[in-house]
C-alpha cells in the first residue's frame, strides 16, 4: 500500500465520518407510529344531532391480548363525538382516547337518515381529503342511529363493520364503496344511490344479546341529498339495472304445470343501448341471464327441450316486469337517474346532451325504455324430471 | 488521532516493506550457487536450517568411495522409496561413477523423476516440496528426487456444496490432486495449468487453470498480472489470494467464486473463465464472476430443465424475501398502516400489543440473536452444534413470545428471512445478502418505504456499477444480452445450450452441435 491509496482512504474515512455526523441532524422517524399507540377504526358513523351538531362515532379495535386467545379476533368498543364537522367532533373524540385515532383501515361509514336529508357532501369531504382514508370502504344510511348498528353484536363476525363489509362483498344488497359514491354525486347523468341498513330484530333461535344487521333496501339522493328509500323489491330491480345483482334466485310458477321452480342466477349482464330518433329519447335495455335450476317444485319434466325453452320464455318476462316496476317507482315517481341512462346518452350524444344537461330529471322521466333479455337455462341440476313424482304425473 | 493512525499506517507499511526485502536478502547474503566443495555445502546447509529437528542431513558413501549427502525434510517423503531406489543404487552400484549428474539419473536412479539443482533457493525449494536432494563431494550439481510423500485426507465429498444428483467428488487440500482431478474432467490437452509461487514465507504453489482458445487471452494475462502483484509474506487459503485480487475491495458482494467441487470449475473452465487452485486449499476460485452464478447450484445442470427453471425462480424470490422480508415487515408497521389488509392487521396488532419495544428494535433484536445463534452453531464443536439450536430456535423463540418481549408475527418474519437465505446456494452470497439485511431494516425504521427503496436503489446502482476481471456484474441483464438469458431467467435444456457465455466464451463461440433436439421420430436415426 503506498502513500496515495492511504490518503485516499483516509479521505473517505473522513467523508464518511462527517456524513455520519450530518444524519444526527436530520429530523428522522418524524411519522413514526407505532401499532401499538394506533386507535384502529374499523367504522365511522355520522349522524346529526337536533341542535344540527355533527354527531361522529367510531367503532375502533381493542386488541387485548387475553381475549384474542380464547375468540381468535379483536373486540371492538364504540366511541362517539359532536362538533360543529366532522373533523371538530374528531378532536372531541381524540381527547377521550389515549391512542391516536387512525383512519387507515376504516371499511365502512354509515350515516343516518336524518343526516343523509339534509346533505353529505361536507362531511364526505373529510374522507376524500384525508390521506390515511381508503376510498374503497363501503358506504351506508340507516334509518336508526349509526350507534345502535355499531353496538348491534352479530353471530357470526366479530363487529359490525366486518358483516357489513362482509354482507357489501357477498353482493347481498347494493355494494357502493365512497369513491363510486362521490363520482355519482359529482356525474351530471347520474345519481347516487346507498344500500340501508337496519339491526334486525330478536327472533327465535338467537341469543338475546346478540343481533344482526340486514342490507337489502336502499336510500335514493339527489345531489347530495337522500330522497326516498325504497323496498327491497325496487332495490333488487335497482341492481338489475345497475348490472350489480350477482347469485340471485328467481322463483316462478310455469304456466303448463302446476308449482313452482326456483332458479339461481350465475352470470348476467345488462347494457344500455341509447338513441334518439327525432325528439323522442330512447334506451335498449340489453339483458343477459343464465341460471341454473335448484329447485323444482312443479310437474314439468325438465329433460324436455320445449320446457327449458318456455321456462326461458317465463324468466325473461318476470326480469323484465321486475324492471319495468322499478322503472315505475324511480323514473316516473321519483325521477332519479340512479341507473347512469344520462351517462350513456352524454357519452353517444354529447350535443344534445348538452342542451338537457340542466334540465335532466325532467327528460330522464321522458325516457322510453326498451327491453331485450336473453335467458339461458345451462342446468337442471342431477335429477331431471320433478322428484318424488310418480312418472304419470309428470308433465313432458 | 487519525493523523497519528495515518502515520502509523505509513510507518509499519515501510517496516515491512524493509522486512521483506531483508527477508529476500538474507539468501542473498548466502553463496546462491553450490560449490564442487562438499564441506562447504554442508556448512551452508547447516546454517539454513538450523535448530530445524525435521532436516535430515545425511552423509553417505557412494561405491566409489565419493563422499555425498543427502537432506531432506522426515515426513515428506517416502523413506523406504530412498532406501531401496536410491540409496541401495549409489552404494551398491559397481560401475557408479559420481562426477556426472546426468549420467547417474538415467543409469542407477530407480525412481520416475529427478531434476539437477544447481543454485541453494532451487534447493530449499525442492527440500521443501518433500523431494530429498544428493549431493557429491567434487560436483556443483545436485540431484533433486520426486519421492515427496505426505499425509492427506482423501477425495470426498464437498460439505459445503452438496447436491442429491451429481459427481461427488471435490477439492482437497494438495494442489497436485487437484489439478489431477481438473484433468480428469477435461482431458484435452488444451487444459493449460500455469503455476507460481506466492507468499515470501510460505511458497505456496499457484495454479490458473484456463482451457486455451476458450478462454480470452487478455483475460488469462489479467488474472497472472493480478497474481503477480501479490507481495505477502504467506497464503494459508485460497480466500487470501481472493481479497488480493478482486476489483472492489469494499463492496459487499464476492467478485470470485470459490467452489469446492470439480465439476462447477470444470465448467466454469469450459465457459472460458480461469480457474485458480492454491495449494493447501480446497477452495478454488472462479474468474470473472457475476451476481447470477452466485444464485446457482451445480445441481441446476443435472436435473431437468422444467425442475432447474422452477426451483432457480424459487431462488430468486427468496432472495428478495431475505433481503426485504424483515424491513418490510416494520416499514408497514410503523409508517404504512393502511398498506396492510385489516384482518392481518388486528391480529398484528393484538399480538404485539405487550410488546414494549418499537418495531425496528424488535425486527434488529431478533435479527442480531439469529445471526447469532447461526454464528454459535457453525463454530461450535460438532457434539455441541444441535444445543445451541434448542437453546436458541426452541427456548429463545418460544419464551421470548410467550414473555412478551417480540411478537410471534416477528418470530415469523426472522424465520423466513433465515430460512430463505439458506436458499441462496452460495454460502458466501447469501452471507453478504443478509448482513445488508440490517442497514435496509435501519432504513425501513427511519424512512418506511421510502428508505427501502433508497436502499434498494442503491444496493443495485452498486451492483450495476462493479465488475469482475471486466466482466459487468449483473451480466447478462444489465448490459442485456438475450441470448446468453438461457442460463439465467431460466435453464435451458442442455440440446439448446449450443453457445458459451458472450462475455466469457466469445472466442470460442458454439460448444456443441445445434439441432440436438430429442424426438421420437429421431429414435433410430443414426
């Protein structure tokens, strides 16, 4: 080694010594959080109170140790607070925990009726604008208090928020996560729409303490503002519109034969087809079905080509009377645009829309509405003909 | 003070730079060449090696009364050879006549190879490779004779390299059984094995092996050039000539490869690298090297292909998992809640809830006692080894969770770190890998992910910036070069092997005939 490569060491010695030395200075760790001092929520609640007071509540986790053991999971308590916003009630609720409140792994908000009426655009701001949020949690509006949903203690999940989120994820009711919410609110041609949710009451068989939560009606908003709820009926006619029913059953009774036959839904698919002609707005509706036989209550033979045909023939009718009514209820009743036609038009007609964009609601209500469904029958399931039935008796 | 160090530093370098040349001097001082007077020569031999109880200096003489001496070192060679070959010859001999060298090893000397030693450096040399040397009274010409034999533990198998199919054989520690073993592999005499003598003390013999037209020209008179620079006083292990000839002193990751096993040298031999042998060692080093032969096993080349491509995909996911796993770990934990999914998340939570440590200090803690543990056990003696792997993988782990001092999620993540290093088949690679583990995991505790990628991209800016004996390092990805991607993405069948590596074989391109392709339809054809 001579001379030179030793100043040359000593000189990255040095170098490094006092880059060493400057990392002292920087501010590391600054958002350094340790799991251990995070307030998990795992659902917000929003409601408002009588004096028009923001009421927030959250359900967060305890993670205790001991309990973790016997139950596999987490506990969850409810913690609530006011203030003039959202974020005033949460400095409020910060003060009555000792852990930082975290947002990050939230999967659902539910708001109350009474907050939904009167606007949720505000308070929705916070959960867009803050970082720590995932805009993927579920979203939903209760008639009840969102704190009597969170105490609600279900069978089978260990808090409210996993069986809703569960229950949004099983496409039992609507599945609207907030980012799909707050596009339809900020859509012209279209409007938005929340499943509801409500604590279903005791009934024979449970344990008292527990109860459970059920999804299947929905609340209606114009703008920013809940209209209407409707019944689960319209709801699941909703989501036939919106292309979000999945594994539905459908049960009807076959005009040659006497009973019922249920069919379960596997794969289906709607779209729209819009058009003008002259001044007349009209829309194709395109529907796609196939479904499996699960049960079979009639006497029809289901080996039989002709049956299946008619069977087809029958579904498509009763999708398409499903439709109609809801059709019924939200475009002419209450002329809500929840099904995106305005989309469809603005992105064919993007002209003529422009000259109705204003005046949209009123022309939704003109809208004709056609249909065209396509059923497909793919499986009778292992026993083709009716069981149970002797083979006289069996329609072919 | 690092002024004093530097002064230091400078002044024992010219110690020994004076030490090693009066060390060169002190032979000079003697007379190099022999003398016709054979008292002579016996007095300077004397001097050379005195207070050395194994020299055996022996006078004797030959039939035709000539006094002569022979000297040798007791346990080098074999002695009943001298009796019967040499010393029986010389002293029963009629017509012996001892004034001619040539004439006595072609006519009386019974043994395979002796060569004529004229200077006193040649002698101690040949001394000390086990060949005894004779001398005459009245003749400047000495004898040395190959009869050196030595005790050697025998051709086995390599422990550090095993493979369930393939040869079993590997280097051992003379350097002459392992240049047998290499000519064993590659018969052709396009083998070349130059040797030379490194260390001032020790002497040791050196070989570089290359196969000519194979291996580049410039690439065999770098790596000699390289060897020639090396001025120490002794080479007890291949690893020492390593760290005197590789071409980023301070990067982390081995530039040479050393192998145990004959077969990986032979084909390293065959892609046009040179092979170095040290003797004394049964480690031989491979040059040029590139990170990707670091992540292969010779097993590779055995089994099928499907099973090699798999298993070297395996390979390279580990790697990232021992390298990421643990830092990863804390970066979600202390800085990116959000980026883990719910569920995990609680149960994270619930587990480290009694935990009084901050993420980082409990990932470095259990990291640290893994090293650890792996350090004590491969020291220890081999009675002892699976003690410390119940005291440290069973009490340590369990106690440490159950008294909550880390998280059972924590004891996990170290696990499959460790068990994936294990992964990597070289041992000497998946070394440097995990103790980058650690600044990553410093990183990931002050910056999150910020700071694992601030690492990551400097761990392969580094990468991509070194090279071996010229060779780019992350060859051939980075400069991309697809062709030779066959042994490295993937392992391709060996009929489609048909070209050497570029960097490394390109004077010699194809290595076998294209169109190998097996087939039924080719089942009878000739």
């Amino acid at each position: 080694m001579n001379h030179f490569q030793c100043k040359k060491i000593l000189h990255r010695c040095r170098l490094l010594i006092f880059l060493s030395v400057l990392t002292l200075l920087l501010s590391g760790c600054w958002d350094r959080q340790e799991i251990n001092d995070l307030a998990i929520v795992l659902g917000a609640g929003i409601d408002i109170t009588d004096e028009g007071l923001i009421d927030l509540s959250v359900e967060i986790v305890t993670a205790q140790e001991g309990q973790e053991e016997e139950q596999g999971g987490a506990q969850t308590y409810v913690e609530s607070a006011t203030g003039q916003t959202v974020v005033d009630a949460t400095s409020t609720l910060q003060q009555k925990l000792s852990r930082q409140l975290f947002w990050g792994q939230m999967e659902a908000i539910i708001m109350s009726e009474n907050m939904a009426r009167e606007g949720v655009h505000g308070s929705l701001d916070f959960f867009a604008r803050q970082p720590q949020t995932r805009l993927r949690n579920y979203i939903y509006v209760t008639e009840e208090n969102p704190k009597e949903v969170f105490a609600a203690t279900p069978h089978l999940e260990v808090s409210t928020t996993k069986t809703l989120a569960e229950l949004s994820e099983f496409q039992a009711g609507l599945n609207v996560t907030t980012l799909d919410f707050l596009r339809a609110l900020e859509s012209e041609g279209e409007h938005g729409v929340l499943p509801m949710v409500e604590t279903l009451p005791q009934d024979a068989g449970k344990e008292e303490e527990q109860t459970d939560l059920m999804g299947n009606r929905a609340a209606l908003f114009k703008r920013d503002k809940m209209i209407e709820s409707i019944d689960m009926d319209i709801t699941r006619g909703v989501m036939w519109l919106r292309d979000e029913i999945e594994g539905a059953t459908v049960t009807l009774s076959p005009e040659r034969s006497e009973g019922l036959i249920s069919m379960y839904m596997i794969r289906s698919d709607v779209n729209f087809k819009p058009q003008i002609q002259g001044g007349t707005w009209k829309i194709l509706v395109e529907a796609k079905s196939e479904d499996d036989i699960f049960q079979n209550a009639s006497n029809l033979d289901l080996k039989e080509v002709d049956n299946v045909k008619m069977l087809e023939g029958e579904l498509a009718t009763q999708i398409e009377d499903r439709m109609r009514e809801t059709l019924e209820v939200v475009q002419q009743d209450l002329q809500l645009d929840v099904f995106g036609f305005g989309e469809t038009f603005r992105r064919k007609y993007p002209e003529k829309w422009d000259e109705v964009r204003d005046q949209w609601d009123e022309k939704f209500a003109e809208v004709e509405v056609d249909f065209d469904i396509e059923t497909i029958i793919h499986r009778p399931g292992l026993s083709s003909e009716p069981t149970g039935l002797p083979e006289g008796e069996v329609e072919e | 003070m690092i002024r004093r160090f530097t002064q230091k530093m400078k002044k024992s370098n010219q110690n020994f730079k004076e030490e090693t040349v009066k060390a060169l001097n002190e032979k000079e001082e003697q007379p190099k060449e022999l003398s016709i007077d054979l008292k002579q020569n016996e007095e300077v031999i004397h001097a050379i090696y005195d207070n050395s109880f194994d020299i055996v200096i022996r006078p004797f003489s030959a039939s035709d009364g000539t006094k002569g001496l022979m000297i040798y070192i007791d346990g080098l060679c074999n002695t009943e050879e001298i009796n019967e070959n040499v010393l029986t010859p010389l002293m029963k001999d009629a017509e012996l006549t001892t004034n001619n060298i040539d004439t006595i090893i072609e006519q009386h000397l019974t043994i395979s190879e002796a060569t004529k030693v004229h200077t006193f450096n040649e002698l101690i040399e040949e001394v000390s490779s086990g060949h005894p040397i004779i001398l005459f009274d009245g003749n400047a010409t000495g004898c040395s004779l190959s009869v050196e034999q030595f005790e050697m533990r025998s051709v086995d198998e390599p422990e550090a390299e095993q493979v369930v199919r393939g040869p079993r054989d590997g280097f051992i520690e003379p350097l002459i059984v392992n240049t047998a073993l290499l000519r064993l592999r590659i018969k052709s005499p396009r083998l070349k094995i130059k040797t030379m003598k490194i260390g001032i003390q020790s002497r040791t013999n050196v070989a570089i092996a290359y196969i000519e037209e194979v291996a580049d020209s410039t690439l065999i008179e770098e790596a000699e050039n390289r060897l020639k620079r090396i001025e120490v006083d002794a080479v007890l292990e291949s690893g020492n000539i390593e760290e005197m000839i590789e071409d980023h002193p301070y990067s982390p990751f081995p530039q040479i490869l050393n192998t145990e096993r004959t077969d990986v040298a032979s084909s390293y031999l065959l892609e046009g690298h040179v092979v170095i042998l040290v003797d004394g060692s049964p480690m031989a080093l491979v040059a040029p090297t590139t990170f990707y032969s670091l992540m292969q096993s010779a097993e590779d080349y055995y089994q099928r292909f499907l099973i090699s491509t798999t298993i070297r995909w395996l390979r390279y996911l580990f790697l990232v998992i021992a390298l990421t796993l643990p830092s990863l770990y804390v970066a979600a934990l202390t800085y990116h809640h959000e980026m883990v999914p719910t569920a995990l998340m609680i149960s994270i939570a619930t587990g480290r809830e009694q935990i009084p440590f901050p993420a980082m200090v409990e990932a470095f803690l259990m990291e640290v006692i893994f090293e650890v543990l792996r350090e004590a056990g491969l020291r220890l003696p081999k009675q002892i080894g699976p003690a410390v792997s119940i005291v440290g993988g069973l009490i340590i782990g369990e106690a440490a969770v159950t008294a909550g001092i880390v998280s059972a999620p924590m004891v996990i993540v170290v696990a499959v770190t460790g068990v994936s290093s294990f992964a990597i088949p070289r041992y000497n690679a998946g070394i440097s890998i995990r103790m980058l583990r650690f600044p990553l995991l410093f990183l990931a505790g002050m910056l999150g992910l910020l700071g694992i990628m601030v690492g990551l991209i400097g761990i392969i800016v580094h990468l991509s910036s070194i090279r071996s004996f010229g060779v780019p390092y992350l060859a051939p990805m980075a400069p991309a070069n697809f062709s030779d991607m066959k042994d490295v993405m993937m392992r391709v069948p060996k009929w489609a092997q048909n070209t050497r590596p570029r960097l490394t074989g390109e004077s010699n391109k194809n290595r076998q005939s294209p169109q190998q392709k097996p087939s039924p339809e080719r089942g009878g054809e000739s």
